[in-house]
C-alpha cells in the first residue's frame, strides 16, 4: 500500500463518520457515508429482496458504520449476496466481515476477479458470474455485464436489474462533494470536473480510455436503464441512455489525447 493511501486510511478512522440512508429506485436503498476531508461520498446499495444483496462491502474502517446502517433495513445475518464491480477497498475491502456478520452470504464478482482475487481474499468461495449470467435474488434479477478496465481493473463489471432498470455502475459518473442522493439534473459536468481536479495529483488516470471503451459504454447505454447508481456522488435518474453515450465524449476528451500521445 502505498503512503498517501495509508494516509487516508489512517484519517478515516480518525473522522466521525455518519450516514444518511435514500431508497433511490424499488427496493433500491443507497447508504451514503461522506468524508469531509476528501469532500467525497461512498456509496453502498442495499437491495431488500428474498435474497438481500449488499452492493459495495466499503471499506474496514467503515465497516462499523455500515453495518448499523444495514440493521436499520434488514438483519444483517439475512444478507445472501455481495456484489461488487472490482478490486479496490472501497468496493470490497470489508468483504471478510460481511462474510463473518452473515453466515450465508456470498461475494458475487466477475469470473477474472474470483480467479485472480476472490480465490485467495475472501473466506469462502465467490460466485463467478461470466458476461450477461443473472444473479435472481427473488423477484429481482440482475444481468452481470462484465467491463474490464472500465471504470479500472482487469476484473470490473457491473450489475443491471431488469425490472426497476437500475444499473449498479461502481464509479463511472464519479462526483466530488457531499451532494443529493438523486438528481435528473446533468451530473457529466460535475463528473468531469472531478476527474480533472484528479488529474493535477497522485490519482490522475482515474480510468483508462481504450479501443473498447465507447464500445462498452454503448452496450450499456442500449440497456436504457431507469436510475443510474452511482458510488461516488449522486445517482441519476434522467436520460440514461443519453449520460452513458456522453460519458465516453467526456472520457475521450480528457484521457483519449493523453493515450494517443503515449501510442
């Protein structure tokens, strides 16, 4: 780990964290935890079906937060599935104590990241799921789209429910501050330019852009979701389509001339 990111953690378990619980879609319960010091939210997705699935494990050092969270929509020992699109602390760092909180749960992760993480990291085996499997957690069901290196990581994927048409997008459309839970207001811009404060410090290059990138965005833009959730700032429930198809304008626009340069 390296020193900055030690740093931060450190901090975290210093702050005072509280949390602030939103029903964004059907079922669909975003548990937001905001750290003022790195004006920032992390966002978790509880989803309230015959088989409870968390979306985001979040970090250790949150992990006691989360879980009085948890237990103010389910019991937490109910918890049957947790989902995440890939390998990064904020996404999955707490996943061992899920797994010890709730004895039938389950991590749910890309085929690459069981093989190349789950194998070794967690303390029971994940369910694989390879491109367009569904995960059904009763009347929901969810269609695995596997993204790799979109947002970042060889393992990235994220999750669609075909009903209520909720895309779990992890942190594509990335926002900065402590902002509303859902908005249908234009969160590109916002978007942007927090990928561009990044891109002055030790996290620029926050998601690569590739050959394959507008590609993926536009298969997920053709699901024409509803709500788009979102693990750093507001969710979005305006054109969907539209925002995805956007995305890779905005994407392109500040990392597709930095990589044209390098090739």
């Amino acid at each position: 780990m390296s020193g900055s990111s030690l740093a931060i953690l450190q901090k975290i378990q210093q702050i005072h964290v509280m949390y602030k619980i939103n029903e964004i879609a059907p079922d669909v319960y975003r548990i937001s935890i905001f750290v003022p010091e790195f004006q920032l939210q992390f966002n978790h997705f509880l989803i309230k079906d015959d088989e409870p699935l968390l979306y985001h494990a979040g970090m250790k050092q949150m992990f006691p937060v989360l879980y009085e969270a948890v237990k103010t929509l389910i019991d937490p020992q109910s918890l049957r599935w947790i989902g995440f699109s890939h390998f990064e602390v904020d996404e999955c760092g707490a996943l061992n104590e899920w797994l010890q909180a709730a004895p039938n749960a389950q991590a749910v992760c890309s085929e690459v990241g069981s093989i190349v993480n789950m194998s070794d990291f967690a303390l029971r085996p994940a369910l694989a799921l390879k491109n367009n499997d569904i995960l059904q957690t009763g009347k929901r069901k969810y269609r695995f789209i596997r993204t790799p290196h979109l947002p970042h990581g060889w393992d990235a994927g994220v999750m669609f429910e075909e009903t209520g048409r909720t895309l779990l997008c992890s942190d594509l459309f990335h926002q900065n501050g402590d902002l509303v839970a859902l908005t249908d207001k234009d969160i590109l811009e916002a978007h942007k330019d927090s990928l561009l404060s990044y891109e002055s410090g030790p996290l620029m290059d926050y998601t690569p852009y590739t050959h394959k990138t507008k590609e993926m965005l536009h298969q997920l833009a053709a699901l024409n979701p509803v709500t788009l959730a979102t693990m750093h700032g507001s969710s979005f429930s305006g054109d969907c389509s539209k925002a995805l198809i956007a995305l890779d304008d905005v994407m392109k626009e500040v990392w597709g001339e930095k990589n044209k340069s390098i090739a």
